[in-house]
C-alpha cells in the first residue's frame, strides 16, 4: 500500500473528530488543523502527498509516519519547524543519555566497560547493564533497532523500558527474550526490529543468547571464539524462542559484543573494517582490563575510518572476568 493509500482513512478519521472538536470549542488552533487537514486531503488528491513542496522530493519516511501533515523535508524546513525539530532532538539526546549506564562496573567476579557512540544526535543502538539486586549476577545486552534518528532512539527507548519492567520479576534467559519479543512485536509496526544479545553473567559462567545480531566473541588465551548461533531479531515474528548457550570462562578471559558500526565501519575507498581485522586486531591485543580493551577496539576502528565521518552507530561492550 503506498502512503497516500494508507494515509487517507486516517486523515478522514482525524478530520472528523476535529470538526465535532471544533463545534463545541472555539478555539481557532483547531480550525487551522483542520485546513492542515484538508491541504494534506487535496495534496493526496493530487498526487503530491509526501513529497516535499521546496524540493518535490520525498519527506523522509519517519517524519512522515510521525506527522502525516508534514509538507517539508528536513533541509526546507522553515524557522519555528526547525526549531521544533532540533527541540526534538535535544529532548532525545537527554533521554538516551540517562539510560545508558555507567562506563565501568564491577559486579560479582566481572569488570565491564563500554563505549557508545552515536552517529548523529541519538542513537538507536541500545546498551544495557542492570546488576541484580544480591550484587551477585549482572545483565547484560547490546542492540541495534533499525532505522536511524529520533524514530530509531524512541524504539531503542522502548526497548530498554520492556527489559527494564522484564528484569524486575526475575525470568529465566529463555522466557525474558520470548516475552521481551512478544512484548516488542505487539507494540511495534510490523517494519520496526532490532537485533541484539543480551545475557547474564553470574560467579564465572555466563549464559547468552542472541537475537540476529553480530556474533559475540571470546576472547581465551590467545584465541578468540566466535559464539555463532542462530535467531532472528526481536520484533519479527511473535511466538519466536531464543535458545541459550552457558559458557565458562577462566581469569582474564573477556567477552566481546559489539554493533555493526563496527565490522561496517568505512574508509576513504569504501572498504569496511569487516570482522577478519576485528579478530585480527583481538589476536595481538593484551590490555589488562576491561576499559583497555573496549578503547583499543574503538581506536582501531577510527584508525581504519580515518577523516571519513561515522556512518552508523558504534558500540562495544567488554565484559571480563577478573
Ligand atoms: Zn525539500
């Protein structure tokens, strides 16, 4: 169905709560919506729905999805949108900074650190560390809902809160993904998904799971282990069951999540970092602690990207047993 196809049912719903608004509140911001409306009804009429009226090309999705009225794309915004805009923005940026959580931790037998770095404004990878209330066990994920902006963040927003409610009643691994899916999939459109790993680690053992995302690796003794097993991501098909692998792992043994800005990070002629030199790079590496690791990953990357801007979000996250 195109947009405009979509779009029509709604606008005529909307159009006539306005006017039954409109004719027991005199209030003149719901006459002006409701012309908005009709210009969206007739742009609809005409052909031109969706498409920018400075430019004539396509208002970008999201913002279209979010405000069906929307007659700009982002760069012929005038003034005052823009500045709703970048409000927007800032209001997303101060979200997604309080959900993260601290750089480094120390819980039960492991050190953790991370490095998060958005792209743009906000981000849509999605970074979580919740220690259970004993002190004795850590949760743990890294994820990347698709899609890029404020819709992305919002997304990866929600997602944090559905874990977040999860944890608190004390599910198995296997269960809090299947519910975290389900609850995902029943509150979101069917396009939005997000890929992730997520875990526990408890005395020296881990239990993992993932969810399309990239493989975690292991990180023992001079070799790594590519932790490779199947799931689509969450958000794709309801009754999906995610299974979990359990692990051991000896002093100074870390394990590795990362998203794709990573692997996809580009250089000046286009070639990506790719896994091969990420493994590579873990090969020869012996920091001592958790944050040196994570740093010396994220430094390798913008070695290889050089002066090229980042293209998608970034993070690793390092847990080690200590
Ligand atoms: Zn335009």
């Amino acid at each position: 169905m195109s947009d405009s196809a979509a779009v029509l049912p709604l606008l005529l719903d909307r159009r006539e709560k306005l006017q039954a608004a409109a004719r027991s509140i005199a209030d003149p911001s719901l006459h002006d919506l409701l012309s908005q409306v009709d210009a969206a009804l007739n742009r609809i009429q005409s052909g031109a729905y969706g498409l920018c009226e400075s430019c004539h090309e396509p208002i970008e999705p999201d913002r279209l999805r979010a405000d069906p009225l929307a007659r700009f794309c982002l760069d012929h915004l005038d003034a005052k949108e823009r500045s709703a805009h970048e409000r927007d923005l800032q209001l997303a940026t101060q979200i997604q900074s309080k959900l993260l959580p601290p750089a480094s931790l120390i819980v039960s037998d492991w050190e953790t650190h991370y490095s998060y770095q958005a792209a743009g404004p906000v981000g849509g990878d999605y970074c979580e560390l919740i220690p259970d209330e004993d002190g004795q066990s850590l949760f743990f994920a890294l994820g990347d809902v698709a899609g890029k902006g404020v819709a992305a963040s919002l997304l990866m927003t929600h997602l944090s809160a559905i874990f977040r409610s999860l944890l608190s009643v004390h599910l198995p691994l296997p269960e809090l993904m299947s519910r975290a899916n389900r609850l995902f999939c029943e509150s979101t459109l069917s396009a939005h998904y997000a890929t992730m790993v997520c875990g526990r680690a408890s005395r020296g053992s881990l239990e993992i799971s993932n969810a399309g995302h990239c493989p975690p690796l292991l990180v023992r003794n001079g070799r790594i282990e590519r932790l490779d097993f199947p799931g689509l991501p969450l958000g794709m098909f309801c009754s999906m069951q995610y299974p979990v692998q359990h692990i051991n792992l000896g002093a100074g043994e870390s394990l590795i999540l990362y998203s794709d800005g990573v692997t996809e990070a580009v250089d000046a002629s286009a070639t990506e970092f790719g896994e091969d030199r990420l493994l590579d790079f873990l090969l020869q590496s012996t920091p001592h602690s958790a944050a040196a690791l994570a740093q010396a990953i994220v430094a390798r990357v913008a070695h290889h990207r050089g002066p090229q801007p980042p293209t998608d979000d970034l993070t690793v996250l390092v847990l080690r047993h200590r």
